[in-house]
C-alpha cells in the first residue's frame, strides 16, 4: 500500500504543476519507466506490514535510506507515502528533521505517540476523549475476566493495519491470542471490545472532514477486510444526524491535539447502539490511493484528490515555518 500511496500522491501533485521525485525506500528514486511499471501492473501487491521493505530495515539502515533521498538543495517538502513500521513511528521522522527539510503527517514525537496505543488512550482520556478500557499484557485470564469481561480484542500496542490482532470470545483463547500479538511487538494490549459501527473521521490541519462509515463483512474491520477487494465496503458521509457527525468530529479534533498531530490524520471510532462513541486511534499516515478513506472523505467535502494532496504540502510547509503546529 505504501508504494501505491506513493504513486498516485506523485501523479496528483504533478497535475498540480508540482515537480516529485518518487523514492523507494528500498531501491532508491524510480524513474518514469519505473512508475509506469508499478502502475500498469502487479508489482502494486499490498503485502503484510511485516514483509514491507521499510519494515525489514533496521534503525541502524534508515540514514541510508535518506540519504537516498535528492535532499536538501533541491527538495521543498518530502510527502510521506509510509505506513506502518519505521515509516510511521516517528523513526524516519526524526531523521528527516535533521536534514532540516519539510515533510508531510506528524513530527516525530507525535508520530510515535500515536503509533503506541497505551500511550494513545492515557492521553484520550486526559482530553475528554472516550476510550474502551484496556489492560496491558502481562496479565492472568482471571485479571482480564474481572477488568474487561468478553469478548476483547488482542493486539499489538504499536502496530498497524490490525497485524496480530484477534477478538477473542473465550477464556481459551486469551493466552494464545496474546502469544500471537507478542510476535509483532514486544507490548501487547487486551481491549474491552466495543460493539456498533465503524466510523472514521480525516482532519485536514484542525478541521474535521465528513463522517465515513466502514461496513466491513467481517464483525471487525481486520486484516483480510481491510485490503481483500469486495471484505468491506464505505459510505462517505456516514448515515448519521447532524448531532452525530458533530459529536464524533469535535471528539476527532480533540484527539488529533491531544497526540500533537500535524497536517493529515484519520481518527477511528466505534459508535455503540446508544450513540456512544468510542476512539479507537489515531492513523498518522493514511492510506491515499484515490479510494483510500481519507481521499473519499475529502471528496465528500468538494476537495479533489491532486486538490487535497496539494493541501497536505502546503500544510507541511507551514508548519516547517511555524504558522501552525
């Protein structure tokens, strides 16, 4: 999904009248045959985060990805088409705030504030953002049961895209689930599972855009839902009343200052059957392919695709001089 974010977001913003180098984080810059070939056929596969080739890259390899990077003489901004791994918590952030070059998304604290979610729901709660209540692993089937009940969802507490992720309906289940999460990230979190609808909210600098709602075929909106063709489907805006909407924006907006994100960012929620709303988390680098959430939420609200990437840049710029956070 990175390299498919990274295509169309190039191919936008040239129809912007921009000029874009696109860079693999794997081989370096691509030429135009290059893009051509990635577009036109199946080299575009989405594969799991753990097999994407920023993922297989140790912290000790990342200044050599930069420095693959035309940085700094000629680059205005760079726009991160990253997502998950060291592409989305705040590593390769860090590194480009030492070049001293723009770029796109979340700087690098709240970039890594909002890949981990323990962190993530501390702070939700401290700014009046409701939160599903969570234990952290290690912890007994008894202290769960007591705490949290079931069903619960198990997880990695900083990953992406719900690799590792199970709900789990039995006491059997509880130990090999943590077991499985365990394998993506040293923490693993046990979340009380909250029923309802799927929402998600963009912000676009501080504004929220338009409600969308994920119907997934799925009771969550796991893995093979979210990149399996025809597992889930969108509705943008989401059928909700304007009280609603407006609750779950304001909740998003508040969500997005309390992790200190920047730029573009999407914000997910369950709806509960008495209109409860709770945060699930926050995406720093979302998805931006043409049928991505984010892109359709924007279009909802009248902006196009080249028209909202161009406002994404133009976002990073200002916050490279300071006019906003």
């Amino acid at each position: 999904m990175s390299l498919a974010s990274g295509l169309r977001v190039a191919q936008a913003l040239r129809s912007c009248g921009h000029t874009v180098t696109a860079v693999d984080t794997a081989s370096g810059v691509l030429t135009v045959a290059d893009e051509a070939a990635m577009l036109s056929g199946g080299v575009m596969k989405t594969l799991p985060p753990e097999r994407d080739a920023l993922a297989k890259l140790s912290v000790a390899a990342l200044p050599a990805v930069v420095s693959r990077l035309p940085l700094p003489s000629d680059t205005d901004v760079v726009f991160l088409g990253l997502h998950g791994g060291q592409g989305e918590d705040g590593t390769i952030q860090a590194l480009l705030d030492l070049t001293g070059v723009p770029y796109t998304g979340s700087g690098h604290l709240a970039s890594a504030l909002a890949m981990d979610k323990d962190l993530s729901k501390h702070l939700f709660r401290q700014h009046g953002v409701p939160t599903a209540d969570w234990l952290m692993a290690p912890a007994t089937d008894d202290a769960i049961l007591a705490a949290l009940g079931l069903p619960v969802i198990v997880k990695p507490s900083k990953q992406g895209s719900t690799v590792g992720l199970t709900l789990v309906k039995d006491r059997a289940a509880l130990q090999p689930a943590i077991a499985e999460a365990r394998l993506y990230d040293d923490e693993v979190m046990i979340e009380r599972f909250i029923p309802g609808r799927e929402l998600t909210v963009g912000i676009l600098g501080n504004e929220a855009l338009p409600v969308g709602e994920i119907i997934p075929a799925h009771e969550i909106y796991d893995y093979e839902c979210k990149y399996t063709a025809g597992m889930a489907r969108e509705e943008f805006p989401a059928a909700l009343t304007p009280e609603e909407s407006t609750t779950v924006q304001e909740l998003a907006v508040r969500a997005f200052r309390a992790l200190k994100l920047s730029g573009c960012a999407r914000i997910d929620f369950r709806m509960m059957a008495d209109g409860t709303f709770y945060c699930l988390e926050a995406n720093t680098l979302p998805g931006m392919t043409e049928l991505s959430l984010i892109p359709q939420a924007a279009a909802a609200a009248g902006l196009s695709f080249p028209a909202l990437c161009d406002r994404i840049v133009q976002l990073a710029l200002r916050r490279h001089t300071g006019e906003v956070p």
